[in-house]
C-alpha cells in the first residue's frame, strides 16, 4: 500500500497533475488481515512495481485523508452512472466495501473492471487471473449485485500488447519521461518473453486496455452473462458463468470478448507521446 501511493503521487508529479487527489484504500481483502501478493508480481513488475525504474520525480504532495472507500460513495453520490466511471485494476476490496456501506450507489455507479478470464487459461494459476485472486469473495459479490459491469479480462487484454518498436518510439523523445516509459516497459517485454510461455512479441497492456473501455465502449465487442466467482477449492478465483441466473433477464454484466487491437494501440501511443514529448 505504502509503495503503491508513493508511486502514484511521484508519477503525478512527473506528468505535472499533483492536483489529481490519491486515496488509500483497504489493504486487506474483505476475509484476511493482508494480502497475499505472489512472488510472480515481483517478478513481472518489479519490486517497486515499475519495473526496479525510479520515477524521475519526486512529490511533495500527501494522500488525502479521506478514505478510497468513502471518495467512491461520495463521488456516485455527486455525479452518477451517466457521469462517473469506476475502473478497478487490482481486487474489488474497495468498490465490495463502498456497496456494503452505501447500498444506494450500486445502480448508481458504472463500472469497467480489469480482471478475470472467461475464454482464457488464468495468469496466477491455470484458471485464476491474478486481480480475481487477491479477494474472491468481494469480486463474487459484486457480480451478485445489480451493478452495470464491463469485465475486460485476460480474453481481450493478452490481445493488446506493447513492443520494443513501441518503446524505442518513447525514447526518441528525448525527454525524461519518454525514458522512463521506455525503461519500464522493456523490463516488463523482457520479462514477459523470459517467465511467459504464451509470449506474443510484447507486453499485455491489461489496465490500459480498461481505462480506455471507460473512456470509449466501443473498443470492444461485448457478451452479456451473470457471473460468479469460485470461493473455494482449487479453483478458487476462477470467473465462470453462474449457472443459478442462466435464465434471467436482464443481464448486468458484460465479458468483452473481441478488441479493435489497432485502434486502441494507436491511441494509447498517441496519449503516451503527448505526455512523454517535450512541451511546445
């Protein structure tokens, strides 16, 4: 947690938006004392979770006081599903935690979620993708719940990659922070082509790909299905059609299953280079 804020501020400042508010979220899942973080993490992102790369900037800007929790009722609260967008990219700790404080947000709340797998083997076992993983029975319930979900898992996110061309691009910038994007992103290729043995060429660009749903639907081709999320055994974390709402009508969540792959990259190289090129 304490890594992970202090990343999110320095980077903050590196893009030069330290006004953009970091909350602190639960660092616990909703049937533990603390997380269980596999070595594989360490691993594939590095032990400061941006690939062993330090941040060329420093923040002097704090977390706010509020809690995640508490930024994401009151936040439903103001704006709306028509307005308001939640895009988790790790456990669904936080947004199970908000519902179960504030039962009034759930229809409330649009929610474009990075995680799971429907059509793919998993990424932390051989059915489990690694976000399912950290807190199954928040991810179960909020499948549970009448919320309006979009799951963009493993069957659309190992589509979208990122290469050394791509890299070398962000390097010719000359600028710091086209460096360390480049820098980051080739320990994560390499890594990926070392420890991977569905290696395609680059890096998935899992949390991205969501974000960008968030921003434009139409990214991606989507299949309506009730979901559930195995709580135990061996499976535990595996996303799978519930088969106790096979019949029901309507259907409040969404698998994306297809991708438009070159319209996506080529925007988020776009938004990349606009941040990472020197200033006009």
């Amino acid at each position: 947690m304490r890594t992970g804020i202090r990343n999110d501020l320095d980077l903050l400042a590196m893009y030069g938006h330290e006004e953009i508010p970091v909350f602190a979220g639960i660092d616990h899942p909703s049937d533990a004392k603390s997380f269980e973080v596999p070595e594989s993490s360490g691993i594939f992102h590095g032990r400061n979770g941006t690939g062993n790369v330090r941040i060329p900037a420093t923040s002097t800007s704090v977390q706010r006081d509020m809690s995640a929790v508490d930024f994401i009722i009151d936040a439903a609260r103001t704006y709306g599903k028509d307005e308001l967008v939640y895009v988790p990219t790790g456990s669904s700790t936080n947004i199970d935690a908000a519902f179960a404080k504030a039962p009034d947000i759930v229809e409330g709340i649009t929610i474009v979620m990075m995680g799971g797998s429907l059509t793919q083997p998993g990424n932390c076992s051989s059915s489990t993708e690694a976000n399912m993983s950290m807190d199954p029975q928040a991810s179960n319930r909020l499948f549970s719940s009448r919320a309006d979900i979009t799951m963009i898992g493993l069957d659309v996110t190992m589509q979208a990659l990122m290469t050394k061309k791509d890299t070398r691009t962000l390097r010719a910038t000359g600028t710091a922070i086209g460096a360390f994007l480049a820098d980051m992103t080739d320990y994560y290729i390499d890594i990926s082509e070392k420890e991977d043995p569905a290696f395609q060429g680059g890096c998935n660009l899992h949390d991205p790909l969501a974000a960008a749903v968030a921003l434009d639907p139409t990214l991606v081709t989507t299949f309506p299905i009730d979901l559930m999320v195995e709580t135990e055994g061996p499976d535990r974390g595996r996303t799978v059609g519930d088969p106790t709402r096979l019949l029901s009508r309507p259907k409040h969540t969404r698998v994306a299953l297809e991708v438009d792959v070159e319209r996506f990259t080529r925007r988020f190289m776009h938004r990349l280079l606009s941040l990472a090129s020197p200033t006009k």
